[in-house]
C-alpha cells in the first residue's frame, strides 16, 4: 500500500510557511519565555512540560481552525485512517533500527566539528535529573502527546503537499531537512533528518499516518526511557 493520491490538500504555499514559522517560534522562544515569566526560581521541569503542553496546543490548534475548518481538510486527507496489518510492528521495528543511525550521525558530526556534541533536548526532557514523577511525565509528552501533533503537522500537512506536487525521492527529502531544521539544533539536523526520512516513509508507504505516529512514538519512548535510566544510574547531563 502506499499513499492515497486524493484531491490536492488545498492549501497555499503562504499556509505552508505560515504553519512551518509557527513551528520554529513555539520550538525556538517557548521555553526561554516561559522561565523569563516564571522568574528564575521556576521549576525547570515544570517549564519544560508547559512548554511542550503550549507547543502542542498551538500547533494543533492552528491546524485544527486553519486546515480543518478554514480551508475544509478531512481529517481522513491528513492520513487519519485505518492502519494496515502488520505495521505497529513494522514501525516498533524501524524505530528500533533508526537509534543506530541517529548515534552514528551524531558521532560523525562530533568527528567533523572536534568536539563534544551538546544536545538541549536531553535537558529539556530531564532538568532535574531522574525522579520517577518526571520519567513518566515525560514518556507521555514524549512519545504521545509531540508524535501525534509533529506527525499531523510535517507528515499529515506538510509531506502530503509535497506529495501533491513532487516524486517521492525529492519530497521525502525536503520534509526530512525541514523537519529537522525546524527543530532548531544545528548540529541534530542530520541525525534528526535520519529520523524524518523514516518517518515520512512510513507514512508514504503504509497509507496511514497512525505508521508514522506509532514510530516517532517508539524512537521517542525508547530514548525518553534510555535517558533517566542512565540518570538513575548517576549520569549526568
């Protein structure tokens, strides 16, 4: 199975960018304003966790008032369909594999700027270090809550446009640069391109972006875990 060619998503270019500056400001200001406004005695893991909250509640917002309603998009057109046999373990499996890559891309980065790589992320997700009120609270953002909105918003929107207008090869691409470049970490934007190669594949291939969720789930459950369990064990980030 693979992509359903329906109607083209009816939307312009201006929503495109619209959508993806949105993106980048709620990634890039979201957490700085936060603790500007909590005052420096704020609890940073509290921040992070209303800044993924507000992050995912604008974006899917926007979608939501913008896509759904203004321009007349069915959820079924954002890939909200039926997922074909086989695929939640296709997807487990594929996150699975995509953790190799995603460290030999970062080694390879750290080869090539000669020193240590630096990733904020990991200190969003655990500022505090290990508590288990923090991992569990963290899995659920991490690997439910940013999957479904990310994958509505660079896969349910953004790759089914390109694949309205371009082949596989060229779209698959521009979503993964994009998607990793909207992050706002230079330095990830291989490894996190990696991932949105995969991510988009899945979806492309399986016909259903629950493909792409269930993986983006998985890689992001499995290093949520992988990280406060190395917390847990005294390491320091």
């Amino acid at each position: 199975m693979a992509l359903p060619k329906g109607r083209p998503l009816p939307l312009s270019g201006s929503d495109l960018l619209l959508l993806l500056i949105l993106s980048l400001l709620t990634v890039r200001v979201l957490i700085p304003l936060l603790g500007l406004l909590f005052g420096a005695g704020a609890n940073p893991l509290l921040v992070s966790m209303l800044a993924i909250i507000v992050q995912s509640l604008v974006l899917s917002g926007f979608v939501l008032w913008f896509v759904v309603r203004r321009r007349g998009v069915s959820w079924a057109e954002l890939g909200f369909v039926p997922l074909p046999s086989g695929w939640i373990p296709k997807a487990i499996l594929l996150a699975i594999l995509a953790l190799p890559l995603v460290g030999l891309m970062n080694v390879a980065v750290q080869f090539m700027v000669g020193e240590p790589l630096e990733n904020p992320q990991l200190k969003a997700l655990a500022p505090l270090g290990f508590s288990w009120f923090a991992m569990l609270s963290m899995l659920f953002l991490a690997a439910v809550v940013v999957p479904v909105v990310e994958e509505i918003v660079f896969r349910g929107v953004f790759y089914a446009w390109l694949r309205d207008r371009l082949a596989i090869a060229p779209a698959l691409a521009i979503n993964a640069v994009v998607f990793a470049a909207v992050h706002g970490i230079p330095a990830l934007i291989p490894a996190l391109a990696v991932v949105g190669v995969l991510l988009a594949w899945a979806y492309e291939r399986s016909g259903s972006i629950w493909a792409s969720i269930v993986l983006h789930g998985a890689f992001n459950g499995i290093m949520t875990i992988g990280l406060y369990l190395a917390l847990a064990q005294g390491l320091e980030i």
